[in-house]
C-alpha cells in the first residue's frame, strides 16, 4: 500500500517538476521556478527510490531517495528566496546535512526507528525553513504567503511529533509507526495545498511582472510615459513630511541624432541607459524618473523648494557630463550633455498638463540658450540656473559641486522667457 503511494507520488511530482522545467526553459529569468523544479524532481526520484526498497540496494533506497526527499526542502527554500529577489544562503542545506550526516552513524542507520527519528528530524527543519522564509513576506500575495507559512509549519510539527513518538514506540516496519494513517492523510493535504499554494505564488508573480511591463520602458528600465503619469497622482497624494511641492523637470538630451549618426544606435542605446543609471542614482528615494519619449526624459520630485529642485536637476546635468559612456565592442568613449527644464508647484494646485507644459517651455529656453543647461521655469517666467556661455563646448562647473544644493539661492537673472 505504502509503496503504490509512494510510487504514484514519484510519477505526479515528476510531472510537475517537468512542467515547470519547461516554464523555466520559456523564460530563464524565473529562477524561482527552476528551484522549485529541481525539488519536485529531487522529491519524486526520492519517492521513487524509496518506493523501490527491497528491489533495489539499501543504500540506494535508504541514504540517497531520503536524502533526495530532504533535499527538495531546501530546493524550494531556495525558490522562495529567489521569488523575493534574494540569494541562497548554504543555511538552506542545513535539513541535507542533518540527514547524510547523521545516516552514516551507526547508531542512526543500524534501527529502522531511528532512522525514521532521523528522517523526521531533518524534514521538520525543512519545512521550518520554509515557514520561515515564506513568513517574511517582502513580496506579495501577503494573505496567500501567510497560509502556505502556516501549513509548512503544521507539516514541521508533525513530523517532529513523529519523531518523538519513535523514540518511545521504537516501531520495526512503516506499519508500526504511530499514528502512521493520521500523518499519511496531514502530509497529503499540506502537500497538495502547498502545490495550489505555490501556483498561487508564481500567478501572482506573473501578474506583477506585466504590469511592471506595462509602465516600464523595455531598453532602460525606467518607467514610460504611462508609469510616470500614474506616478504624479501618486506622489501628489502622499507628501513626505516638510516636502510640499512637487517639481517636475524634463530632459532632451543634446544633438542625440548625431550620436546615433557618429556612433550607432548601440552607442546611442548605451547613452540612454547610462543617463538613467545618472538619473536614479542623482534621485534616489527623492522622486521617480521616467522616459517619456525617444531622447525625451521627466522626473518628479518631492521637494521643499524650487532652490532644492533645481539642485537636484543640476546634479544629474553634471554627473551625465563627466560621465564616460564606453561604446559596446569597441574601446571608444561617448560625452553627452543634456538639456534641462524644471518648474515647481504646491502640492494642492500640481496638475500635470500645466506643470508639463512649463517645464517644456524651460526646455525649450535651455536648449535656445546653447544647451547643455538648465532653466526654472516659475510658472510666468524662465530663468537660467547655472550661466555658462559656451555649453556646448566646455560646461562650467556650479553649485551642485558644492554638495549643499539644497541651500541653492535662484540666481537673480533677467528672464529668458516669458
């Protein structure tokens, strides 16, 4: 009876562990989904060789297809982690280690009970790791993680229980084991909710990743047009303390054509990408940015005057200026400037087509003045923050050198614009 079960288990968890292989294959990125193959496929030749006991040596069926039961504990730890983003410690292969250790002592592998003490004792560390892991829910579903951790934790106390009820009982064959059918029937049932479970988990996955698809620029990473709209009403409705404004600055980045003529549009894909990188590292947790158009880039800050904006503005300027974009394949070096417009408002009267259409025309006076440059834009006038008559030739350097840009007073300049 025993043995058919664990037969019909090995083919089920098989198939799952190949069909999931083959949503790996489809998309290699879902590393979470290769680990929780290996331990569905470590679980099912487990079964399998421990199904096969008496047909097969001892130690095959014994030490390797239990400790290949164990292992799968640790492959789906391991998924789980991947599914938050984060590495695999060697912790993971602790349940391993209990069991191949253990299983070449005497005193372990020389009883059937203590073998199956040893067996439980392993497993429910795998299983603890699992609740554990799945308890610290940095990714969502929060409800459906919770659940799974509740039902790995079930599975962890009973096998303990398990395991010191061997101890008193001493049982010979699998029959003997106390409360064998009990445990038979809580196994199944934590199994095949963990399998819904975690189907739940990968679905949910999915779903985030199209939607993060759906507002992110594929070559960049940074949000498009659609992201960063969703993102002011966003950032309008939730003020951090002391930032009461909202600044909005666009960028073109200058003579973007005669890059992509000069340099290819892999050279031109490598100046984008390298501006983003700028531009997040210049924003930080301050605000989003996002590419809003072929060469055409927007950010929106929080922030708690039009001095800090325009510091902010002219920190990513002048790290895109010094930066040194390396061509792919080749040992060449790109220099690109960019052009900046950046207009501020409360946070009660933002509206995003006014602030929009300032900041272009800021832009539109930066790129008139020579570019490389940015201009503020107050909502009746432009005025240059930085001066330097010959940006396109040398840039001077200003006040984000300073690293105090916060404290920035507007220069008093006459109007560029009106």
């Amino acid at each position: 009876m025993l043995k058919t079960a664990l037969l019909l288990w090995a083919v089920e968890a098989a198939t799952l562990a190949v069909l999931l292989l083959a949503m790996w294959a489809n998309d290699r990125k879902q590393t979470v989904v290769l680990a929780w193959s290996l331990g569905f496929g470590a679980n099912g030749v487990g079964a399998l060789l421990v199904g096969l006991r008496d047909i097969i040596p001892d130690y095959v069926s014994v030490v390797l297809g239990n400790g290949l039961l164990v292992l799968a504990l640790s492959c789906w730890t391991a998924g789980i982690r991947y599914y938050d983003d984060r590495k695999s410690p060697v912790w993971i292969l602790l349940p391993s280690a209990i069991w191949f250790i253990g299983i070449h002592f005497s005193f372990f592998a020389s009883t059937f009970w203590m073998r199956v003490f040893l067996f439980q004792c392993a497993s429910s560390v795998g299983y603890m790791m699992v609740a554990c892991v799945l308890a610290e829910p940095r990714l969502p579903p929060r409800g459906g993680r919770l659940t799974f951790a509740a039902i790995s934790l079930v599975q962890s106390l009973m096998m303990a229980f398990t395991a010191i009820a061997c101890l008193f009982a001493r049982p010979e064959t699998f029959s003997e084991i106390p409360n064998g059918l009990f445990y038979t029937i809580v196994n199944i049932f934590c199994l095949v909710s963990g399998i819904l479970l975690g189907a739940h988990l990968l679905m949910s996955r999915t779903e985030r990743r199209l939607q993060q698809l759906i507002v992110t620029d594929p070559l960049t990473g940074v949000l498009n047009r659609r992201g960063f709209l969703e993102q002011f009403h966003r950032m309008r409705s939730r003020p951090p303390a002391g930032k009461l404004m909202l600044a909005l600055a666009v960028f073109d980045l200058d003579h973007f054509k005669r890059i992509n003529d000069r340099y290819g549009h892999k050279g031109g894909d490598a100046v984008l990408i390298a501006f983003c990188r700028v531009a997040d590292e210049c924003i930080g947790t301050r605000g989003v940015f996002g590419r809003i158009g072929g060469e055409e880039f927007a950010c929106l800050l929080h922030v708690a005057s039009a001095a800090e904006a325009a510091g902010i503005v002219e920190a990513i300027r002048l790290s895109l200026m010094r930066q040194r974009v390396g061509l792919p394949d080749s040992d060449r070096i790109i220099i690109a400037t960019v052009s900046c417009g950046v207009t501020v408002s409360s946070i009660l009267d933002a509206d995003v087509d006014a602030m929009l259409s300032n900041a272009d025309r800021a832009l539109y006076s930066a790129k008139a003045a020579g570019r490389n440059s940015t201009v503020l834009h107050d909502g009746k006038a432009s005025y240059m923050v930085n001066e330097n008559p010959h940006r396109d030739e040398q840039p001077q350097l200003s006040f984000a050198d300073t690293g105090s840009v916060a404290a920035f007073p507007l220069p008093p300049l006459p109007p560029l614009s009106a």
